[in-house]
C-alpha cells in the first residue's frame, strides 16, 4: 500500500524488489512519479559458523551471505529454544546438551537456510559430602552440604535418599 506524505510517497516492494515512489515537480503545475528501483531482496540466503559442536554454556557466531548486489533483513531462530537462544546477530548461545537447528529467514519472504548443532552435556566428574557419618539421637536434624565438580557442569540436580525411610528422612541435605 501506498500512501502520499508531503511530497513523497512511502517505498513498497514488488516482486522482490523495493522501488521508492517520488513526487517530483519543477517549475509547474503537473507532478510526475518517478519509480527508483532499489536493490532486490536476496532469493537465497546461507549460514555459516566455525564449527558445529559445541558444550552447554558456550556462545557460536553465525554468520550469512546473500546473493551478490542484494539486500535482506535477516530473522534467526533456533529451535528447541529449551536447549540454545540466539540473538539478532546469530550469536547461539547453547543451554544444555541435545540437538538444535539453527534457521536464517529473509524477512518478508520463505527464503530460509538451516544447520544443526550438536550441543554436549558437560558431566558432573564428582560429587563431595562435607560429612561422611552422622550420629544423630531422636527428634535431632543436621544440615549436610555437598560439592558438585566441575562448577559449569550441565545438570547439577540431586536425588537425596537413606537406606531405610522408617528410621530417618532426609530432604535437599537435611536429616
């Protein structure tokens, strides 16, 4: 659609390309419209990265390349977005270990590029208990601590159990 302003007409596209509308009047009455044609949306796109494994908690830079003497406003995404973000630069940024396909769409258009990106887990190495024994007397509770390595581990979740639930319980390291 197109819609006068002053003496201008906005820009429209047509055909995948974008013509600014002119009005154009010199020393008359009359008004002429000039069509400028601009540069045409680019009809292919592809994406790039350095590699295409990276660990949980890790950024990679994407980067596109469209059709020589075009133009294109690019959308990325990335899907899971439970596993990995990106931003409006293509800089991915994993979350946690699985899979991820990376798209790059020029706006406006189906014109769309994809990669796959493996995102490993960083496993727990060791888990450390501040105290190896307890001797507690009815009614009493103590507060353990543990320690889980690496720091940047990918899941660091624990499952707090006793060997028999009818002497003690224990819930996040509390007996």
């Amino acid at each position: 659609m197109v819609k006068l302003r002053g003496e201008n007409l906005t820009s429209y596209a047509d055909n995948l390309r974008i013509y600014n509308i002119k009005a154009v009047s010199q020393y008359s009455q009359e008004t002429a419209v000039e069509f400028i044609p601009q540069k045409p949306i680019s009809s292919t796109i592809s994406i790039n990265a350095d590699k295409y494994e990276i660990k949980a908690g890790e950024t990679l830079q994407f980067t596109y390349e469209i059709e020589e003497g075009s133009v294109a406003d690019v959308i990325w995404s990335v899907s899971p977005s439970s596993y990995a973000t990106i931003n409006g630069d293509g800089m991915l940024t994993a979350k946690k270990g699985g899979e991820v396909t990376v798209s790059a769409t020029v706006a406006g258009t189906a014109v769309k590029a994809e990669k796959t990106v493996k995102i490993t887990s960083i496993d727990v190495t060791n888990i450390s208990v501040n105290k190896s024994e307890v001797n507690l007397k009815v009614g009493e509770s103590e507060q353990i601590t543990i320690e889980i390595t690496p720091d940047n581990a990918t899941d660091k979740s624990v499952t707090w159990t006793v060997a028999d639930n009818t002497i003690a319980s224990v819930s996040r390291g509390k007996i």
